[in-house]
C-alpha cells in the first residue's frame, strides 16, 4: 500500500459510518462519529503496523528514569499484588519495558506482546519470560492464562482498539486486571488548545478516546468494575520531553498551573486517563 494513500474507516467501536468533521490538523481529518462519539482520524494513513514496527513510538520512552519514576512504576506493581494468582503479567507495546523489569523484580512472571524493532531489541536483553511478536490486534496467548494486562499509551496508536481489547480480555483469567492509559480529548489542556493540543498528531495517534468511549470500548468488551481517573493538567508538554512548557499565549495560567494540576486529578478532565476494569467472573468470552 502506498505509504501516503489515506483511507476513509468506519468507527472501531460501533461499526458507524456517519461522521462529522471536527477539524483538520496537517492534512488529517480528525472526526466524531454521530453514533457513538469516538473521535478518530479519518481518512487516515495505511501501514500503521508498518510505523509501529520500524519507527512510531514504539521504541520509545525513556532511556533513563528518574527516581521519581521508577518509586511510581514500584508503587504501580505492588498495587497488583492482590491480582497475584497465576503471577503472571502481560504488556501490550512494552516498549523499554520499564514497567515489566519493576514487575519482574517483585517475582512476577512477565510477558510482552511488542513488534517494534527497537524495543524488541531492549526487551531480548531483558531477563523476561517471554515475548509475543505480533500486533496487539492480532496476538495470540492462552486463554485466561494472566493475572493482569497493561497497555500503557499504546491504544491510540492502533488501527483497532476494539480487537485488541477483545484479545486482551480474552488473555485475562476471570477476575483479572486490565490498567489503561490513553490520552483524553475532553481534557481541559485539549479545549483550552483546541486542535494545536500537544497530542493530536493523525500520522500517529489515529484514536482520540474520551471517558465515555473509552468506557464502552471496554463495556463491549464485556469487561466490569471500569474505573476511570484522570490526571494532569498539562497544558502543553513536548511529546516524550520533560520540559512542561506553556504556549507564549496563556501566560495569565502559568501561575495556576501547579494549582490545576492537582486539583484536575478529582475531575474527569485531566489529559491522562488512568482506567481500570476487572474480566467478571463465569463471562463468556468476548466477541
Ligand atoms: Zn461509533
């Protein structure tokens, strides 16, 4: 397929094809669909595995951590703990896998399902238990075989979140964890930016969820308990850099930032959503 040729899709989580066109960021039509409300780019670019395999983000992430950082990954495995049944632990897109070298040292079984060169790269040096190289769409493992599934700003990226969640689910033994994370477009930082937000880049980041799509992805999913947090106000943070810094035009906010910053953890307007959803119990297996 040419690299270039963009391709009008129908909506990943209800099948709708009416749409209305929200803006147009460098060439990329980004849309709601009239029947659900996901946001989406559409046409879009084809060869999105492609991107995911050689370049895109995949590989990405830090080389280092900060201790702050690696003191969160510790808090975020230990939180797992009750989860501890199968003591296994499997990520989607685990890029420097950070996160499952955290998981390994506290005794946990852990896996990956990754097909980006560079990260697999890292990960092969790593002392994993093993990795799936397939796309998160597509991957294959053994039903009800984990105990919890990350996937870690991994969602926007596919070209569909719902067979992916849907594989995921069925990964998952009955009562395991998923733990989400994904940017949201009905962030404060996204209607203060409108379409200039940091995150709205449609080579790449192709699904734009909000918490009411992102909870009926995993509704339809037939996932329960879905938590949804959100976090951060992050009113422009250069992609993967630590630099915070706020757009020349909205000097009056800079002071409040730090303000904004903590009290949007208590909102659903946050840039980060932070979601959690149990596999029920005695389910049928997704579709
Ligand atoms: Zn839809």
């Amino acid at each position: 397929m040419d690299f270039q040729e963009k391709t009008a899709v129908a909506c990943d989580l209800c099948g709708g094809e009416d749409q209305s066109l929200l803006f147009v960021k460098e060439g990329f039509p980004h849309v709601r669909c009239l029947r659900c409300g996901l946001v989406f780019v559409s046409p879009r670019l084809g060869g999105h595995g492609d991107l995911q395999r050689l370049s895109g983000t995949g590989g990405m992430g830090e080389d280092r951590l900060t201790s702050s950082q690696l003191k969160r990954l510790r808090k975020e495995v230990e939180l797992l703990r009750p989860f501890r049944q199968l003591n296994r632990i499997l990520e989607i897109g685990a890029g420097k896998g950070w996160f499952l070298l955290e998981a390994h040292r506290q005794g946990w079984e852990t896996w990956a399902v990754e097909i980006n060169v560079q990260a697999l790269d890292r990960l092969n040096q790593m002392d994993l238990t093993g990795v799936i190289v397939q796309r998160a769409e597509q991957f294959e493992s053994p039903p009800g075989s984990v105990d919890v599934v990350r996937i870690w700003d991994v969602i926007e990226h596919l070209e569909s979140p719902r067979q992916a969640v849907n594989n995921m689910f069925r990964a998952l033994r009955p009562g395991g964890l998923l733990r989400l994370s994904t940017t949201n477009f009905a962030s404060l930082s996204r209607m203060v930016n409108g379409p200039e937000w940091v995150y709205l880049n449609g080579a790449d980041h192709i699904f734009l969820f909000e918490p009411a799509t992102v909870g009926r992805l995993l509704e339809d999913a037939g996932f329960s308990g879905i938590r949804i947090r959100t976090r951060s106000f992050n009113l422009r943070r250069k992609l993967y850099h630590p630099e915070r810094e706020l757009p020349a035009r909205f000097p009056l906010l800079r002071p409040f930032r730090k303000i904004i910053d903590e009290a949007i953890r208590f909102t659903k307007f946050g840039h980060q959503m932070i979601v959690t959803a149990i596999r029920p119990e005695n389910a049928a297996d997704a579709r």
